[in-house]
C-alpha cells in the first residue's frame, strides 16, 4: 500500500527571516536578562545564607577534627592516666566543649583572690617565689637529698674555716626540731621519698620567708649576676625596714637561696599555675584584607542569583532553539534534558552531603602528624566547595555521554563491554583531574562513575532509539 506523502516542508507558514529572527533572539536575550537581574536582586539578600550554608561541612569537618585532637591530648598529658573520666569524655564529645590550658601567675592570682575575698583570703600567705617540687633538678627526691646534705655541712663545720659559712648561718636558723629533720635527711640513703623531699621542700620556704635568712646569705650578693645584683641591691633596701612586705623577703631570699643552692635549684622565675579552661568548640573563618568580605558576599549573590534565574534563562533560550527543531528533535530533548539535570544534581549532592567530610577528614590528618593549625580562609573555601560539586555533576554525565556516542555510530556496545579495563582506568585518570590532589576524593569519584558505566552500557542496549520522520520514503 502506497504511503501518504509527506508534507514536504514542515515549517511552512513559520518561515521567518534573518531580521526577524535577529529580533526574536534579542527579545528572548533581553527577558532573559531580565531574569538575571531578578534573580540576583534575590541572591544578594540570600547571599549570607547562602555562604553560611557552604561553611556548614567544613565547620562540621573541623569541629570533628578539634574533638578528635583533644581527646588525644587529654589521653597524652597523662592527668587522667590509661582512661579519660566519663564525666570529661561526655563533656567533650556530647557537649562539644574542648580543654585549654593557660598558665596564671601564682602572685598575680592571689593577690585578686585576697582583694575580692579578703575574708576567705585575707590570712591565706602564698607567694610567687616560693620554690616548687618542679624548681628542684634533677629531680624532687635527688635535689632534695643533696640540698640537705649541703645544709647538714653547716653543723659540722661549724668551727672549721674553710667551712661554707652560708651553711653555717642557715644550720643556726634552724630550731631544734627543724635541725634533727636535716639531720634525718641528710643522713639517709638518696634519693629521699616524696613525704621527705616535700617536708624539705617546706622547711626551704620557711627559711625564704624569714628576714633573718637574708642576712645570713648577705655575703652572696656579690657573687649575683649583674641583672640578679641590681634587683637584690634594691629589694635590700626595701625589707631593711621594721616590717617589711612578705613578697620582698621571699623574692631577696629566692634570689639568694637560688644562687646558693645553684646545683639543685633552677633559677629563679615567675611561679605559674596551669588552670583547664573549657570552651565550646567553634570555627571561624579568616579574611585577609578589608574588601575580602565584600567580594565574596558579592560572588555568593551573583552565583546564587544565576542559579534561581537558570530555569527561566534555559526556558528563554529553549523557545528561540525550540522553533528550529523537528518534533522527533523535541523529544530526544525532552527525554535526555532531564536524565542530564537528574545526574548533575545528584553527583553535585554527593559530592557535597557525603564526600565533603572524608575528605577533610583525611586532609586533616597531615596538620595532625605535622601539628600545623588549620586557619580557613573563606575566599579559598568557597572556591573548593563550588569547584568539587561542579566537578562530580559533569563527570556524573557519563552515561549520556556513551548512549550519544553509540547513537552516532562512533562506539558499538560490544566495544564498550570489551574494553571495561580500560575504561576503569580512564575514570580514574579523568577523576584525578576533576578533584582536588587527594586519594579519598578521587575514589569516591571513582567508585560512582564505575557505576555509571555500567549503567551507561544498558542505556546504550534498552534505551529506544529516536525514529526520524524522514525514514519514510514516499512511494507514488
């Protein structure tokens, strides 16, 4: 049966010419345009969002990671032992705080505590230069046999010339009770117990405080540094009144003390006490100069607003194109245009819901090993954030790709099963290129596409292919 032909020209009566077509394309450009402006109106008062919304996975990256480091650390100073207490777990993993430590200087702290509460305080005598069990070298117990074995020298040696005359003075300082303990000490097998090197360590302080002690040691101000000898010449002057100030008598007599006791005593500095302090856990993220914040609020809004105006700028271009195209050209677009919009997003969503946080996970381990702090700048942030996402949408095109190339007669479907091998291999290669310089990302780029292959492959074989109304041939 002989067919009905075909009308030959199907845009008959829609013919248009150059001019016309010229004023269709610039109406079509000009609401398009149009559309950009709305939608960056809209971008600009979202653009704060906007950003905030892209600081979100490394925010969650780095807190992660600032968990993780002082957990670490808490286990590392040893204050807890083997096991950290529930109780500090709980408060750093569930309520997000992490422990700083600052030093505060002994004098300083207790001079506020002694204004703000004089009567909890007032009577409470605790001074910067007191010696501590960590001013003793080599150690606690070993300082504290030698320091008294050195002042025990003073008993004996009493009579004796070539005696140490300042061990002499501070053996005469002693009370009774406080010369049988060196004498105890003194006496015993080193390195002393804690107990014994503690009591020691008092009865050291003990002399620091006392006025006489300075005058014992008086004759070793000559033998001080000329920095040490200057402040010693001036705290004299000041406890060389009838009652002078308990802080310049320990601090004349640390000075003295220090350098008698040079072997066993570090010198002298300011006492510091390590408090904890608890904070919540946060990010913030750095600008370099004046006009960083500006441009990248900026760039948010224009991105944004080419966003939400890329529908009506597509629908803009797709009446202009639309008008040229056959009906069985419609439909191809029809079908893949949204095949295409469903991959982008979904390798744009993946990259940023689930690979995002592996991959900064793993970064961040090299500013672990290194101990490097990491300080965000928000300009280089967002460039990584859009430029990853942008990265897996296209590569995610991959199916389209193989089913267009097999409809163009270019590559057959046994080839494509045949050279799976290589295949992989390019994936791999092309998601090198397509992320940053990182294993992690690469195979998490690597393993979808893999993936899409395959599903390329069936497209290629179940996928109907598009009849062309021209195939008809007219017979008369």
């Amino acid at each position: 049966m002989a067919k009905k032909p075909l009308q030959e020209d199907l845009f008959e009566g829609t013919a248009m010419s150059f001019g016309e077509h010229l004023e269709e394309l610039r109406v079509c450009l000009f609401r398009a345009c149009v559309g950009v402006a709305i939608g960056c109106i809209i971008g600009f008062y979202i653009a704060n969002g906007v950003v905030n919304f892209f600081q979100t996975p490394l925010e969650n990256a780095l807190e992660n990671y600032d968990i993780e480091k002082a957990q670490l650390q808490l286990k590392e100073s040893g204050e807890y032992g083997e096991n950290i207490p529930a109780e500090t777990l709980r408060l750093v993993v569930e309520d997000r705080m992490i422990p700083t430590t600052i030093h505060v200087e002994t004098g300083k702290l207790m001079e506020t505590l002694q204004l703000n509460y004089p009567g909890v305080f007032g009577s409470v005598s605790l001074s910067q230069y007191q010696l501590l069990p960590k001013d003793l070298v080599p150690n606690e117990s070993k300082a504290a046999s030698a320091i008294a074995a050195k002042i025990l020298a003073g008993k004996s040696a009493a009579d004796d010339k070539k005696s140490d005359p300042s061990a002499v003075a501070i053996w005469k300082l002693l009370s009774p009770l406080e010369q049988k303990l060196i004498e105890r000490l003194g006496s015993a097998k080193p390195p002393l117990s804690k107990a014994d090197a503690a009591s020691l360590l008092e009865l050291v302080n003990k002399l620091a405080s006392q006025r006489a002690t300075s005058d014992a040691l008086k004759p070793l101000m000559e033998q001080l540094d000329a920095v040490e000898k200057t402040a010693a010449a001036s705290l004299l002057k000041l406890v060389e009144v009838e009652k002078p100030a308990h802080d310049d008598v320990m601090h004349l007599n640390r000075l003295l003390l220090g350098h008698w006791l040079a072997d066993h005593v570090r010198a002298p500095r300011v006492n510091l006490i390590p408090l904890q302090t608890w904070k919540p856990v946060g990010v913030r993220f750095q600008v370099l100069n004046a006009q960083e914040a500006f441009m990248i609020w900026m760039k948010a809004g224009f991105v944004s607003g080419l966003v939400l105006a890329s529908p009506w700028v597509f629908l803009q271009i797709w009446n202009f194109v639309a008008a040229g195209l056959y009906p069985h050209e419609k439909n191809q677009v029809y079908v893949y245009l949204p095949i295409s919009i469903a991959l982008f997003l979904g390798g744009a969503t993946l990259a940023f819901v689930f690979v995002f946080e592996p991959v900064l996970s793993f970064l961040f381990t090299f500013n672990r090993g290194m101990n490097a702090e990491f300080e965000p700048r928000i300009g280089e942030w967002l460039s990584f954030v859009l430029i990853l996402p942008i990265g897996f949408g296209i590569s995610f095109q991959l199916p389209l790709v193989m089913v267009l190339l097999n409809r163009l007669g270019l590559v057959s479907i046994e080839l494509y099963t045949s050279q799976w091998r290589i295949a992989i291999l390019v994936i791999c290669i092309v998601s090198m290129v397509l992320t940053p310089a990182d294993p992690i990302s690469m195979l998490l780029m690597a393993g979808p596409l893999s993936l899409l292959y395959a599903v390329g492959i069936a497209m290629c074989k179940y996928m109907p292919r598009g009849r062309s109304p021209f195939q008809e041939v007219y017979e008369p």
